[in-house]
C-alpha cells in the first residue's frame, strides 16, 4: 500500500458520535495495531487492515471519546487517520469495529523512530554469539524500570514480492526475555530521548544482518543498476543475506504505513568495495522510503561504519566507505552521520560487531534532540575537518563543528602526512588551543602535501571534541 496516495485525500475522518453498524465479522488490524502500541503524539496516525469487502469499520479512541468511520473496498482492506493528543505516560484504548467490536489495550502516546539496517542495528542486547554487547545483558535484566520504551520487532523476512504484514507484535519493558532480544543500538537511543523528553518512544525495529543497501530498494529501482541482476537463479546463487530487494519486499513494506517521526539507521559493512555508488544509492533508498511512508522529509540520521580490519590493505576500502557515508549527508536532506571512529578496542579489529553499542544509541539521541526537538545545547557530532595550511615542515589542520572547542591537547592519534612522494607517515600531532588547529609534523616529511586522519580500514582515534564525540576521519587528498 502506497500510503503517500493512500492517504493524500484522507480527512482524519470525520469524527461521529456513533459507530455505524454492519454485518459482524471479525476485523483484523495490522499486527503494528496491536495491543502496548505506541502512536506519534499530535498527529493523523494511521490505522489499517482487512475485515470483509463492503464492511463499515468504525474506530473509536479513549482519550477523547471521539469515533471514525470508513468502509473496506472490494478488497477487504481499510484505513483512516486518528487525532492522537500530546505525548503521556497514560495508557489508553482503541476500539475498531465492523459490528464485532475488537478492543486494543495499553496503548501509549509518544515518539515513533523505524530502526532499520543490518546486523550493527539488530544486535540485541544479550550479543550475538562471539560478539557481547557491553553491560547489555544487565541492561535488559534492569529494563523494568524504563516503562516508556517499547519496540516491535519484524521478523527477519526475504521475499519476492511485497507483503503487507508481517504478523509481529509490540514487546514492553515487563518481560526480560522480550527485552534481551532488543535492538541495542535502538534501545539506548530510545531510553535516552525517552528520559530527556520525558515522554514514551516506540522503536519499530526493521533490520536484517549482512544486508546491502539493495536489499532495501525496491524492483523498480535495482532495474536500472547495471550491476545488479535480479533474475531468480542470479539472486539465490548469492549470499543470502547480500541478496537485492528481499528485505525491502520481506520486512520494509509491512510496516511502511506507520506513522513515525524519523529513521534511524545503522548499515554499510556489506557495501564495502562500492564506495563509488554508495552515497546515490542510500540517498536514493531514503527518497524512496520518505515517498512511501508519506510523511514528507522526515529525519534520517545514520551510523558510520566503525573500525574493522577489512584486509584491503592501502586500498583502505572501510575508509573509503566511510567517506561515502559522510558525503551522502550532503545527498539527503534533513540527514546526519554520527561517528564511531573511537568506540572500538584493539582486540575488535576482527570484530565486525563492536560491543559499545551504548554510546552509538546515544549519539543518535543527542543528533535528534539538537536537530529535531530543537535542544541546540546538546551537542551532536565531533569536529569535521575544515581546511589545512602548509607552515614549512608542519601542517596546520582546521576544523568546523566545535561548539565546545576540541578537547585533547596532547597524545592525539590517527593523523598521517604525506610529501610530494605520496608516502604517508604518522604524524606527531598537538593543539594550537587559541585557533583550536592541530599542529602536525614527521620526521620522513619535509614538505606535507596531504593530510589524513584515520584513513584506514582499522585506525582509531582520540581526537574529540564536545561530549566527547570524535573527530570525523578524514583526507585531503584524492589519491587511487
């Protein structure tokens, strides 16, 4: 269902005082329309599903007493909007009804976020097996306490053609063996909107480990990259977790309909090697979804990809995807990257699945609450490099994106220079505090003719600047 088209001439329909009556029948709302679901406050949120063709289907919310109607078409299938009042910890109640009413409990009012994008965004609080995530398995056992987060999970799902449910439910805080299969990384950045807001955050968590950015593009899109095959035998002889538009039809288009307020996205591991179509491809992938959910430019704020020794050697092509995703910013309007640059250990260099999924939650909170909610105080990314100046045998590297200056002066590491012969060699670097520059030299280096920080596969760094968020890798060059 197209709900751009489906809901363009829809008037959040006209609230009645009575329910009309039909033939009883049972009606069946989309499994997101479901009992402990939470709806976007102060919006038309839309409900949907099937009852019998020509039946009246009535809906009627507890908050303010108000009632809806509209009618399945030859189908079978129906849809309308609700008012739904300011965010609050009340739990309320539904009422949809083709003559047989069917009652929807614990239903709170809130902030809706749609997590999505391979195994760094599926990884659940318990870890994967080799991979732990820091202090998430006590994290999942104290969850009891945070009553405002709730999340939907879409069951890991490949198809050739599109469906429209996905036949899942909403998990609240109640039940440790729920809450140890969410999502870190959407769990921490819904627990800490949730608490600076004061207000309920429902995560619809739609990921698929290994996954591709084709995964997640529709027929009609992939068609048109000449790298791509979409025939049948070309698509099962792949990886099946690479394989193009099998998520997107399996997992995307069942829960597209949903009103939320933004995406969250953590993705790129499998796209490493295409850097030079990565940026338009992911660009294109969030036109497309913003189009199908209908919502208009809603935020989409994304995870790089962190530190991982991907074997390329100078060829660094992590680094280069990384560089990709910092550019598609630039592709995709009301976007963000947070970086990860710092938040690996020496023994994860192997270790595609790195275990401080806290922070990473965390950073994608701050980018919303300044961006979104409009908290200009929290700070939502690190430095981003500016400009560099030759100064004899020194380099002195700018940067923008300092509200609260850089914050190391001294045991800086990750910067590289490179003479007119092309070699890079670590830099010693410091901070020239009253311009808020990094001062950069090397004992093989006369005349520094490029700059790099972190440009590899597995390099991090301690360059930061406010809330300890770090310095975005970087080069100046455009060497091959």
């Amino acid at each position: 269902m197209n709900f751009k088209s489906g809901f363009t001439n829809l008037c959040v329909a006209a609230a009645v005082l009575t329910a009309g009556g039909s033939a009883a029948a049972t009606v069946r709302p989309n499994s997101l329309i479901s009992d402990n679901m939470v709806l976007q406050q102060q919006s038309d949120a839309r409900l949907w599903g099937n009852a019998d063709p020509g039946s009246s289907i009535s809906v009627t919310t507890s908050w303010d007493g108000k009632t809806y109607q509209t009618s399945t078409d030859r189908t079978g299938s129906w849809s309308l909007a609700i008012k739904t009042p300011a965010a609050s910890f009340t739990p309320y109640e539904i009422t949809i009804s083709d003559g047989e009413p069917l009652t929807i409990h614990n239903v709170l009012i809130g902030e809706v976020w749609l997590a999505s994008g391979q195994s760094n965004m599926q990884m659940p609080l318990k870890g994967f097996p080799g991979c732990a995530v820091k202090d998430g398995l006590d994290e999942a056992i104290n969850a009891r306490s945070v009553e405002g987060v709730r999340m939907f999970f879409v069951p890991l799902r490949k198809e050739y053609e599109p469906i429209e449910d996905c036949g899942s439910r909403w998990m609240t805080t109640d039940n440790f063996e729920d809450v140890k299969e969410f999502s870190a990384t959407a769990w921490y950045f819904a627990k800490s909107l949730s608490a600076a807001l004061n207000v309920p955050v429902g995560i619809v968590d739609c990921a698929y480990g290994g996954s591709r950015v084709e995964s997640w593009l529709p027929r009609e899109i992939l068609e048109k990259y000449p790298d791509v095959s979409l025939k049948k035998e070309d698509i099962e002889a792949m990886t099946e977790y690479h394989r193009p538009m099998l998520m997107y039809n399996g997992m995307f288009t069942a829960v597209e309909g949903y009103t939320y307020k933004g995406i969250i996205w953590y993705q790129g591991c499998s796209n490493v090697g295409k850097h030079d179509v990565y940026a338009e491809r992911l660009a294109t992938m969030v036109e497309h979804w913003r189009e199908r959910i209908g919502l208009g430019e809603i935020p989409f704020y994304y995870v790089e990809i962190a530190p991982y020794d991907y074997e390329s050697g100078d060829r660094a092509d992590g680094a280069r995807l990384r560089e990709a995703q910092f550019k598609a910013q630039k592709l995709i309007p009301h976007s963000g990257m947070v970086s990860t640059n710092d938040l690996v250990e020496p023994f994860e260099r192997h270790n595609i699945h790195p275990r401080r999924k806290s922070t990473v939650g965390q950073r994608l909170s701050w980018m919303a609450l300044n961006r979104t909610y409009g908290h200009k105080s929290v700070v939502d990314g690190g430095p981003v490099y500016k400009g560099w100046t030759p100064k004899g045998r020194e380099a002195w590297v700018a940067f923008e994106n300092l509200p609260m200056g850089i914050g190391r002066n001294y045991m800086i590491e990750g910067f590289e220079i490179a003479g007119p012969d092309r070699k890079f060699h670590k830099a010693d670097a410091w901070l020239h505090w009253q311009t808020n520059e990094v001062v950069l030299t090397a004992p093989e280096v006369e005349e520094p003719v490029a700059v790099r920080y972190c440009f590899r596969d597995f390099q991090p760094g301690t360059l930061c600047g406010g809330n300890e968020q770090p310095a975005v890798p970087f080069r100046t060059d455009d060497w091959e």
